[in-house]
C-alpha cells in the first residue's frame, strides 16, 4: 500500500499542477498569433480535391 499512497499522493499535487500546465500550454500553442494560417489550411484539407462533383452515373457501364 505504501506505493500506493504515494502515487495517489503525487496525482493530487504534483501531477495536477503538471497536467494543468500542460494544458495551459497546449492551449496557449494553438491561439498563437501565428497560427491562423496553419488552421485555415488544416480545416480546408477535407475539401482540396473536390474541383467538381462526383458523377454516380459515370461509374457504371
């Protein structure tokens, strides 16, 4: 029990503080000034080869 005790007692200070900062820079990585591009592109990615619609009838023969 004694591991235990310990490994509980590090999740409710130490790994609370390091899982808060890791988040508090996670977000600060992602609303960086300079970000906005990277975004943009990312969000557009699921629509860079749609130049035209698909044919359901070009398919069959």
């Amino acid at each position: 029990m004694e591991q235990y005790s310990f490994l509980r007692e590090l999740a409710d200070s130490w790994g609370l503080l390091v899982m808060f900062l890791i988040f508090l820079g996670v977000g600060i990585y992602v609303f960086r000034p300079g970000s906005r591009k990277i975004h943009d592109d990312a969000a557009q990615a699921p629509f860079r080869n749609d130049d035209k619609p698909a044919d359901p009838m070009e398919d069959r023969t």
